[in-house]
C-alpha cells in the first residue's frame, strides 16, 4: 500500500468541478489525457445532463454530488479527494474548455522553481471591463497581489490542498477573494503564471453573465472582506496575557 501511496504522491491529480458539461467534458478531459496527465477526477456537482456519463466514457474518476454545491464546493471535493488517496499535487481546471492542458508543466514549474504553495494560470485578456474594475476593486480593498483573482487554473502543493480541504474553507461561495486571503493568512505562497486561455466552448460565467449575479458576487466579497478585517482588528486589540 505505502508503494503505491509514493507512486501517486509522484503524479499531479487534475481536478475538474462540472455542473451541465456535458458538451464540454469529454473533449476537455481527452486533452489532459492526451498531455501525458491520467489521473484526472471530475466532481460533478448534482449535474442534470449527462456530465458524469459522459466523465466517465472519456476515462475520468467522477464524484457523483448528490447537491448542487457550486464550483468551489465541487472544487473542494475533488481537493479532499486528493487528500484521502494521498496525491500531493492537484490540478484545478475548468469544465468549460477555456484553460489549455498543455499549459499544466507551466503550474508545475512555478511550484518547483519558486518553491512555492499555489500556482495560479493568469490570463489578464480575457477579461472583460466589468471583470477587470471587479479586480481592480478588490486588489485594492484585499492587499492581494494576484493579478487574475478568478482564475480556476491553479496548481495546489500539499499544504494548500490539505488547507482548502479544511472546515476553514468549506462555506466560502467562490474561489477567489475567500481562497486567496485563507492562503494568504495561514502564510502560503502564491505565484501567478502568465497562460493563453481560449473561450469558452459553451455556458456562461457564473459571476458576470447577469448585472444579479455582479451584484450577488460583489455584496459576497464586500462582505467577506469587511467580516475579515473586523476579525482581525479584534485580535490586534485583544490584550495581551500578563507574564
């Protein structure tokens, strides 16, 4: 058992959270086989098409979710997955299409040559106005440096997935401003990697198709942001334990 532990601990484990990817899933999985990666799990979130079929046709493990968690929390299922059969590397990418397999070793590297916790694939094109004022908003009300905060091409080293597999990260909504400041917070490193992204093949964003969903996304973040900065000006003024 312990052999074949080291022999997955050895090889990335890709991620994919679906939801209705039907169209999608099977060609984007056949690309990250086709990369050389076969160690691919797609966590489908309580999907009503043939999503899991379809997974699993194409060579994919898939965890069936019997709710509809959203992305993070499909996500976060495919990371505690990784965590239980003891890979030490996952890979998250979208069930969509846009992020290219063959920009994976580009993660991988980033993790080895910076020593680093978190690779994150950034494609600053792709965004469009309302996306990018979204970043720029909340770079400057966050003190994060990530440059693509929505991006869910990411490399996770160990000690970020057992962080993000935690209790801590379980009623976070959305991958970006919750995710990155919980890493951030417990002093995990963070790297972005310039990627090409292509469009998506079908569906919508989830956070900037409607002026609802901006509107639901930002109040989220806002929220969050203001709740972690209350946090942490309690603990600076809690005193001290007397010697």
């Amino acid at each position: 058992m312990q052999d074949l532990l080291d022999t997955v601990a050895d090889r990335p484990l890709v991620v994919i959270p679906a939801r209705n990817e039907q169209a999608t899933i099977a060609d984007v999985i056949a690309e990250v086989r086709s990369a050389g990666y076969h160690d691919v799990v797609v966590a489908d979130d309580a999907s009503t098409d043939a999503t899991r079929s379809e997974a699993i046709a194409a060579g994919a493990r898939v965890i069936p979710l019997v709710y509809r968690l959203g992305a993070w929390g499909a996500t976060q299922a495919g990371l505690r997955y990784a965590l239980r059969k003891g890979y030490s590397v996952a890979i998250t990418m979208d069930a969509d299409g846009q992020h290219l397999a063959e920009a994976i070793p580009l993660l991988l590297e980033a993790l080895r040559r910076h020593d680093a916790d978190v690779a994150i694939g950034a494609c600053l094109s792709r965004g469009s106005r309302a996306r990018r004022a979204a970043w720029i908003f909340f770079r400057k009300l966050t003190g994060l440096s990530v440059e693509d905060l929505t991006s869910g091409f990411r490399a996770y080293g160990c000690r970020a997935v057992r962080l993000l597999s935690s209790n801590q990260a379980t009623l976070l909504d959305f991958q970006d401003i919750g995710i990155l400041t919980l890493l951030r917070a417990n002093r995990l490193r963070i790297r972005e990697v310039s990627v090409d992204m292509r469009p998506r093949r079908s569906g919508h964003s989830r956070i900037f198709h409607t002026w609802l969903s901006v509107a639901y996304y930002m109040t989220y973040s806002i929220l969050l942001c203001v709740s972690k900065w209350n946090r942490r000006e309690r603990t600076e003024r809690r005193p001290s334990a007397p010697a």
